[in-house]
C-alpha cells in the first residue's frame, strides 16, 4: 500500500535545509525558555495561529496553529499530587478544547466538547485544575476538531514529575510530529480525505522532532540521560532503533513499567503514544549513532542522530543506580471479579464494510459509528458499574492498526492474540495490530462519560470512537 504523497518537497531535502540550531532535539529538563515551573500557580496557555520555522532557514516559516507561540507548546511541568491549572484563551477562528491525555482527572476537566464541557468559543477561555495523582510523561492536545487542530499543530507535552526521579546526568524530550507540507513548506490542505481516513490516516513528508527537522543531538560519553519520547503526530506509527545502543525502556505511556529493552530492538510507539528511556551513552567520544525510524521497512529514514562530543567520557563505567521508577497509585485489577466485555474495530478498505457505510464513516465498533467531534446523542457502548473491574477485549477486524485510546483510567495489558503479556504493562493507548485481539483491564474507579478512540485521527473522527460511561 503505498503511504508517500505526491509531494514534491522530500525528506532529504529538508535534511540538507537543516543545519541552524545545534540544539535542536535537546531540551534541559529546566531552564528551558518554553518550560514552565513546577506547579504552577495559574498557566495562561493560548491557542492561536503562529508562524514556525521548522524546516530551515531556507525556506519560508509555516502558518501553524500553536499554544503559547510555540510549536509544539510549551513543556508543562508539574509535581506529583500537586494541583494543576491552566487558563486556556481560544484565539482561533473556531471552537476548540484542551484534553489532558492519560491524566486521571475528573470528568469535567477532560476536555470532550459536548460530553464533558461546552466548546470553547473563538475569544473565550476555560480554566482547567486538576491534581494529577500518576507521574509520567504525558501531553496535552485539542479534542474539537482534532484532525485539524492537531495537524496544524496544536500538541505540547505535560510531565508530571515524581517526588525521587532515578538519577540521571540529564532529561531529554523528544516530541515528535508529523507534517504534510507543500513546497513552499505550509501544511497542505485536504485534512479528511476519504481514501485515507479508510486506510493509515493522513500521513505526512516532514517528521519534526520539538518542532523541527533535528539536527544531531549532542551527547557526552558516559552520561546517563533520561529519554522522555511523546508521538503527537496525528497517524504516523514509529518504530525507533537506536543503532549502537542499548536502551531500557522505564514507563509506557507514563506508567512505570519492569526496564527492559525494547522488544526486538524496535521502540513501537503509535499516535499519542509515549515511552520513557534510561539510555547510557556507552561509546566512544567523536562517534555518531542514527535513531533510525523503521516502521515502514522500504521507507525507514532517520529521524534524528546522537552526535558524542570530543571531550574526556563524564565517567568511565555506566552510572550503577537503579533505573526503577517510583510506583504510582494505580488502582490494581480484580480478575476474578471482572465484567468481560468485546469491543470489536470494524471497517477501513478491505474491512467488508463497503468504503463508507452509514453516515459517511468509515469505522465502526460493535457496529456504531460515532464520528466528528463525538456524536453525544449516541447511546455508550458501554455502561460499567463503579469501582468494578472491567476487561476489554479489543478485537481489531481491520487490516489496519489502531492505537486505542481511553480516557480518564489507565489500563493493564493482560493479552496479545490470547498470549500473557509479560511483566506489567500499564497505558492509556494500546497498539492493535490488523487482526489482533488485545484484552485489557481496570477499574472503572472514575466516574462519568468517557471516550475510547482510535488516535489516528482520522480514524477517531470517522467512526472509531465511541462513549464508555461509568456510573
Ligand atoms: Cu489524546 Cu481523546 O485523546
Ligand atoms: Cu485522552
Ligand atoms: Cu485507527
């Protein structure tokens, strides 16, 4: 199946437009000027359309829609447990929101126009507060809109941090993006075509990494560097190698997991999805080491580059302290008192639904198609007693992935096609292959109406979303 565009400006020559900022990619973990302070008494963060470079001195800024300027938006930064707010002033021509992606917050503060909170309307604000109780790495993104408002741009991170972080030399943070862009480097129009919304969503020519084609990243021999990685883009899947290291990954979606090393050398990381690395900077001063994306074999490009420093290693043997990250206060699963329940992902080219079935969508689970912002009208597909466990099982119909996403809980990953998944995987979005079953579980400790979707956004807003209600 064929994922280029007819695009005439290409990946390589954006790389040989690069060249600018030495410290593209490397963000301090404070200090930066987009970084906010801990805790923040009361953020104002303001959507509105902005002009960025991200291409290179060489080409023209590209018209993008931004938080606070800046594309992505500024990092949040926010201490476990404390309260969080922000001020979010809409300065677009159309509605819009902000959702918090896998904070467990309440209902009210989840950012879904029409289910949890009315629009923000062009000119007005919202105050969004919420007390995070997990650390993590996570992001923040419009839910009005979404293909749109988050293709132009709209995406930033939001870390909350833990009381006692592993000790590391350094934070790093990688947000990446994926871009259709002209010629003349602006975003192309079509957002919502058919074909594509059946099959991988709209995928771009130009991958940024903190908003723009990266440079090398410096790096010093012998450090110990804590590797936050948010994919904001709207459909690309990436599988990341590190060539010439090794690795562990800590949290999935920020919740903590066994370390371990990516399962065969590839970092799956699907839309809205997030891995937190502990990476020893383990070779030889002067030497360079491609991140390599290789998701799409013929198409594997590298994304970004680890470029070590001249200088004497910081220290001659790896930092021996434990990468482990503190628990958070998930609610743990009860499996034997659980409610079962199938969520079956239909549709998409090759899935027997016709192209488009009712309503022009594309998708559907269990056989309806919520579709656009979030038809509320709709009935959930599912009503769940409170404080029950519930198991989902996610059975993907499609000949194409999905990442799931549920809102207001994080999830354990039990089983893949019927295998025990190892160690304890907790995320907010799960990658479902094409004819995959994934059986997840929680506890529906958190009342309200909550959605399920696909991130690929095209997806979500052409039948793959749906309302999971909790009583
Ligand atoms: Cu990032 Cu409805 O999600
Ligand atoms: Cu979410
Ligand atoms: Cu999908």
């Amino acid at each position: 199946m064929p994922i280029t565009t007819p695009l005439e400006l290409t990946r390589r020559q954006f790389w040989k437009a690069g060249g600018a900022l030495a410290l593209a990619g490397a963000l301090p973990a404070r200090g930066h000027a987009a970084t906010a302070t801990s805790a923040p008494a009361s953020l104002r963060l303001t959507a509105a359309p902005a002009r960025a470079s991200m291409v290179g001195d060489d080409h023209p800024a590209t018209a993008v829609w931004a938080y606070g300027g800046s594309v992505p938006g500024p990092v949040l930064r926010v201490r476990q447990g404390a309260r969080f707010r922000a001020v979010v002033e809409n300065r677009l021509d159309e509605d819009t929101t902000v959702h918090w992606h896998g904070i467990r917050l309440p209902n009210a503060m989840d950012g879904v126009p029409g289910l949890t909170q009315p629009p923000i309307r062009p000119g007005a604000r919202f105050t969004y507060e919420f007390t995070p109780p997990d650390a993590g790495t996570f992001w923040y993104h419009p839910h009005d809109n979404s293909l749109v408002q988050q293709g132009r741009g709209l995406a930033g991170a939001l870390i909350v941090e833990e009381a006692e972080p592993p000790r590391v030399d350094r934070e790093l943070l990688w947000v990446i993006q994926d871009w259709r862009l002209t010629r003349d480097a602006q975003v192309a129009l079509g957002f919502g075509g058919r074909m594509e919304a059946a099959m991988a969503g709209r995928l771009g020519n130009t991958v940024t990494v903190n908003g723009r084609v990266p440079d090398d990243v410096p790096v010093r021999a012998g450090e110990r560097v804590r590797l936050r990685i948010v994919n904001a883009a709207t459909a690309r899947i990436v599988a990341l190698r590190f060539e010439g290291h090794r690795p562990l990954v800590v949290a999935l979606d920020g919740q903590p997991c066994e370390p371990h090393e990516p399962v065969g050398g590839r970092l799956l990381l699907g839309p809205a999805m997030r891995a937190d690395l502990i990476l020893d900077m383990a070779d030889r001063p002067g030497s360079r080491h491609a991140v390599i994306d290789g998701f799409h074999d013929r198409l594997a490009y590298e994304l970004v580059a680890l470029a070590y420093e001249r200088g004497a290693p910081l220290r001659e043997h790896a930092l021996d302290a434990s990468v482990r990250l503190p628990p958070n206060p998930l609610p743990q699963p009860d499996l034997a008192t659980a409610e079962r329940h199938e969520l079956v992902l239909q549709g998409g080219m090759m899935g027997g639904m016709g192209m488009m079935g009712m309503r022009g969508a594309a998708w559907a689970i269990n056989g309806m198609s919520m579709t656009g912002k979030g038809d509320t009208h709709m009935p959930p597909l599912l009503s769940l007693a409170r404080r029950r466990t519930c198991v989902l099982s996610l059975r993907n119909e499609t000949a194409w992935w999905h990442p799931m996403h549920l809102h207001g809980h994080s999830f354990l990953v039990l089983m893949r096609n019927g295998t025990a998944v190892a160690g304890a995987e907790w995320g907010d979005t799960v990658l479902v292959e094409p004819r995959q079953t994934v059986e997840v579980a929680f506890v529906a400790d958190n009342p309200g109406a909550w959605m399920l979707h696909c991130h690929v956004m095209d997806h979500e807003v052409s039948g793959l979303m749906g309302v999971l209600r909790v009583a």
